[in-house]
C-alpha cells in the first residue's frame, strides 16, 4: 500500500486505524529514551576486568621506566600511543594520548586555532569572520564546538560517498573557511563510510589558506556490525602521497570500547602541527591520566585486543540493529512514507521521513513515552532545511525495549505522513 496513491477517503480511515493503535501505545505509559547513542550495561560490563589490572599489587611502571603514578610522559604511554596508532593508521610517533573525551581534544584543538593559529597564520579569532564546513546530516556535537567559538557554519551536502565533494572544493576557495568536520567511517547517523575517491579528494584539497584544516573523527574505526564490514581509505597515507601532511587532525577514542566516562581519547597530527599542539596542551597539564592508560594497556594489550573486544560488542549490538531494521522494512517498506540506512557498523540508523513530518514524529513518540534526538539535530544550528531526517540510536535500550519503540515509531511515521497528505 503506497500512501501516495491513497485517495482522500482511504487517507481518512488509515489516519483513524492509525490514531487508535497509538492512543494504545501511550496507554501503556512507556518510558524510554533513545536520544543519544550510549553503550548499554552488557556492553559497558564487558570491560569491568580492566578495573582488577591495575591494584595495590600491580607493576606501575610504563616501558620508558617512569612510574604511572607520577607526573610525566605528556604525549602518553607508547604502548597505547601504539595501539592508537593502528586504529586511525597513523605513526604513533604522531600520536598524543589526551584524558576521556575526544570531543575534548577537538575542542582543544580548535580552541588552540583560535587563540594562537596553525601554519604561522594569525590566530582565527584576529581574523575577519571565520566558516566551518558540516557535513549534514552529522554529529551535532562536531557543530556545536564551532557555534560554541563564533565559526559560522556552512552546510554541506552528504552522499553515500561521504560530503558532496565538488561543494567542498568550491567552498574552500573562500579564504573565511577555516575548517571540516568528518565522521568517515559509519558516519553518524547515516553510516556511511568515505569512498577511496572522497579520501584521495580530501588529500588533494588546495584550500584558500594554509590554515585550513580537517578534522577526521574516526570514531567508529572498529566498531563492526557485520561480517562485511566497510573499509576506509587511510587519510594519512593519501596526504603523504600528495606532499599535504599539515591538511589534517585525526582523532579517535576507546569510550564506546571500554567506558564512555572514563576511556582514553587521542589524536595525531603531522610533526609541524604537533609543535603547536604540544605546546598548548603543555600548559593544560604535566601528564595525562596514566593510570586509566595502563589499565587500557594491561587489558586490551595491543590492536589484536581491540578488535577481540569489538566483536564482543557486536554481539549484544547486531541484533538490536536487526531489530530496528526489520521493523522498518515490515512497517514501512513500500508505503513511499520513510528511507533509511542500513550501516555495516557504527552507532546510528538514519531514518528521512515524510519531507515536513520529523517534528512531528519525534513529538508523537515523545507524547507516548519514547524520547528520540530533536529532529534537525544533525544539521548546522538544528535546522533541518526538509525537516525529515531522525536520527536512530539502538544501543541503549534492549532488544525488547526496541520491538515496542520501533513499533510505535513506525506508527507515529505512518500517523505524520497520514495527516501531511490530508493537509494537500
């Protein structure tokens, strides 16, 4: 049935059947939240023997020798430094070790941009109004932190092949613009992954201004969710190739790895970008938690650990994403009512609506007890300029949490599209 063909009398009694099925969902009075894209507890539980590698008995000393419990050892320790380096597929003598946030450093880093500048440029914020380019949809928070500092930010088309690259390359051209975000592997929330074109592009770009940079969240690198999973081209082997080492910051994590609140994040940047990286985190502090280090070391040992932890997470994660997934194609698939992603790994599954329904989607679940990301979340200052795309998070809730959510999404999905189509 293909609402599109419906005519106005078959509308009517669809919209009606429709109102009764969730005036029966409110009834039950659920209370779930699937906003945000948390580890649930079995997930976060996977991790709880790293708490027992480091007690009152254990060695505390690095392999530099230095002792974990003292100050010291700023760029972190090299064995983490080592099995970061393989995540993001960097020299980890490139790679510095920060505390628990990621987003934390690219704070940093665009705080550092913009009180000191890179590529001995006048710092960003003595410069005339400056422009961030954001991918959209993509993660609100990367947003966020350049509203946060001023930036003006300029949206930019994404494809399944990553951002509309001939968008990035024009707007490039305009000295203002300061910057990129990018998610390039299972992207949030639609999970895609660059393309090696994308990739080799972003090597290539020859911006306005030397200052440029791009910001390369590779936060979901391992987190697989089928036994295909997608391959990323390697950013910093390409911009090796093309002489453009200084174009980039890479950054990655372990908190949806080991734990969200107390994981470890790093990043890495070409030799004369960590100059000036170095020497502003210097005055930040004297060493970094070196004791959450060496129990990540002592846990996940080396690249092999990671990827043995991973596949413990997709474990408890696949079928959530079936979950949602099936619901999708069995209560939507053909009524021309919703699209969606169907991501080989990540966090997120994005669902376009009705073009003019998100909002309304996403405050009919809410009514009814199911809290989903503000539509329009993922685009540049929350505006959604088709208002249709949610984001979907199914990691938190359980699998049978998500049988009724998704049930009752699909509802309000085909309840929004209903009353839209009446309004013509």
């Amino acid at each position: 049935m293909d609402y599109l063909s419906l005519d106005k009398s078959e509308l009517i009694k669809e919209r009606e059947k429709l109102q009764k099925d969730y005036d029966a969902f409110k009834a039950q009075g659920l209370s779930l939240n699937m906003a945000r894209g948390k580890p649930c507890t079995e997930q976060l539980d996977l991790s709880m023997a790293m708490l027992d590698t480091v007690n009152a008995k254990s060695e505390m000393l690095a392999s530099t020798g230095d002792d974990c419990r003292n100050y010291g050892l700023p760029d972190g320790l090299p064995e983490l430094r080592d099995i970061f380096a393989a995540m993001m597929e960097v020299p980890a003598d490139n790679v510095l070790i920060g505390g628990n946030s990621s987003l934390n450093m690219m704070f940093d880093t665009v705080a550092c941009g913009m009180t000191h500048g890179f590529s001995g440029c006048e710092p960003w914020s003595r410069q005339k109004a400056i422009k961030f380019l954001c991918p959209a949809p993509g993660y609100d928070r990367h947003f966020a932190v350049t509203e946060y500092f001023g930036a003006q930010l300029v949206s930019v088309n994404m494809t399944p092949e990553g951002p509309d690259m001939d968008q990035v390359e024009e707007l490039i051209q305009d000295p203002a613009v300061k910057g990129i975000w990018c998610v390039p592997k299972y992207s949030n929330p639609q999970g895609y992954t660059y393309s090696d074109e994308t990739v080799r592009r972003f090597a290539a770009l020859k911006p306005a201004v030397r200052d440029f940079r791009i910001f390369w969240d590779n936060a979901y690198c391992v987190h697989e969710l089928s036994d295909t999973p997608d391959t990323l081209l390697s950013l910093w082997e390409e911009c090796k190739k093309a002489g453009s080492e200084d174009l980039a910051f890479y950054f990655s994590s372990m908190s949806k790895i080991t734990f969200p609140g107390s994981g470890v994040a790093a990043m890495a940047a070409s030799g004369e970008n960590l100059k000036v990286l170095r020497e502003h985190f210097s005055f930040q502090t004297i060493g970094r938690d070196k004791l959450s280090q060496l129990r990540h070391v002592k846990f996940l040992k080396n690249i092999d650990g990671v990827h043995e932890q991973m596949k413990k997470h997709r474990t408890i994660l696949e079928p959530k994403f079936q979950v949602v997934l099936e619901k999708l194609r069995g209560e939507l698939g053909g009524l021309g009512v919703a699209r969606w992603t169907e991501p080989h790994g990540g966090y997120f599954i994005s669902v376009d609506v009705m073009e003019g329904c998100a909002k309304r989607v996403v405050s009919l679940c809410k009514e009814a007890g199911v809290i989903l990301t503000g539509a329009g979340a993922a685009f540049p200052y929350g505006n959604d300029p088709k208002d249709e795309n949610i984001r979907v998070a199914p990691t938190y809730p359980s699998v049978e949490e998500l049988k009724k959510a998704m049930d009752l999404f699909c509802i309000c999905v085909k309840l929004a599209a209903a009353e839209k189509l009446l309004e013509k």
